[in-house]
C-alpha cells in the first residue's frame, strides 16, 4: 500500500454489540403513526406466519415493531431467528422510532388493478441502525415529490385486520 504514514485513514465505528446500550437508542422515544387511508386499490395480504404476526398487527396501537436482539442490541428485519449479528436467540419485537429517511423509490404507473392512480414503492430506512430497511409505500404527497433522502414517519393502513406500515414526509424541522 502506497501513502505516506500522514494520510487520513477512517476509523469504523464500533459494531453496535460494542456499544453500551444506553447509546444504541438515538433514534428517540417511539411516537404512534396515524392511520392513513390506502393508496392501493387493492392490497395483497402477507401469508400467515407465527414469526411476523406481530410486524402486521403491530399498527393496532400507533407503534411500529421490529425484531431486536436482547444480547446484542442489533435490529431485524425481516424477520428471523437467530440473531445474524451475534446468533442469539434472545430476538423479540420492540418498538422504533417510526423515523426513517427513503432510501430509493419508485412511481408505480402500472394499473395492475383497473384506475389504479400511480403510487410510490420505497424503501426505508430507519434511524435506529444502518440498513435496517423496510420496503413500502410513501403516501400523504404526489408522487413526483417523493425524493432519495428524504425524512419520513411511519402511518398505518388498517386493511383485513392488519395495519400496514406506510410512510408520511415528515414535518420540516423548525428554524431556529
């Protein structure tokens, strides 16, 4: 490797099983979403399954829940046992934020079910823990207004007896 000794060099953050616990929360207290009316026509319903039960149902009271590793304080999403990070199986749902930034997206033109208007799929990624992504929908504004980046919370869509996670712009931060 070719450099002189004073080169900048970045230093990694620490794994987050590193990091006392007390750190690990910066996200901030888990606020309730709204409910939301759907954007979707029609919704198809996730197959049902004892481990991600609780993801659908979930939005019954406000509060978005994903798993979480009670050994190592690492998220996942989807779901699954043991914990990847440190393969614990101490992993249950806890509630987040419901803050989160979009990570990509894309304007869905396609009528797949007649008058359909077009609508965003994205993909999200919440303020907990870097890349803990959730794929989803960006509603409560046109879709052309929807960018990379942007600071989004989380709502719920109440269909069949599940509530659907969905995303809202978040409110701008006030000027100080």
């Amino acid at each position: 490797m070719s450099g002189s000794p004073s080169a900048e060099r970045s230093v990694p953050e620490p794994p987050v099983a590193e990091l006392p616990v007390a750190e690990r929360s910066v996200a901030g207290p888990p606020v309730p979403g709204p409910i939301v009316p759907d954007v979707l026509l029609e919704r198809a319903l996730p197959v049902p399954e004892p481990l991600t039960d609780f993801f659908w149902r979930s939005g019954q009271d406000g509060l978005l829940r994903l798993m979480r590793c009670a050994d190592c304080g690492y998220y996942v999403h989807p779901p699954s046992l043991p914990c990847p990070r440190c393969l614990s199986a101490a992993v249950r749902p806890e509630p987040v934020s419901g803050r989160a930034v979009v990570h990509s997206c894309t304007v869905n033109v396609q009528e797949w079910t007649p008058g359909q208007p077009p609508y965003v799929i994205a993909v999200v990624e919440l303020v907990e823990q870097p890349g803990l992504r959730l794929t989803t929908n960006i509603v409560g504004c046109p879709p052309e207004q929807v960018r990379i980046d942007q600071p989004v919370r989380v709502a719920f869509v109440p269909r069949d007896g599940l509530h659907f996670p969905v995303f809202t712009p978040a409110p701008a931060a006030p000027v100080t």
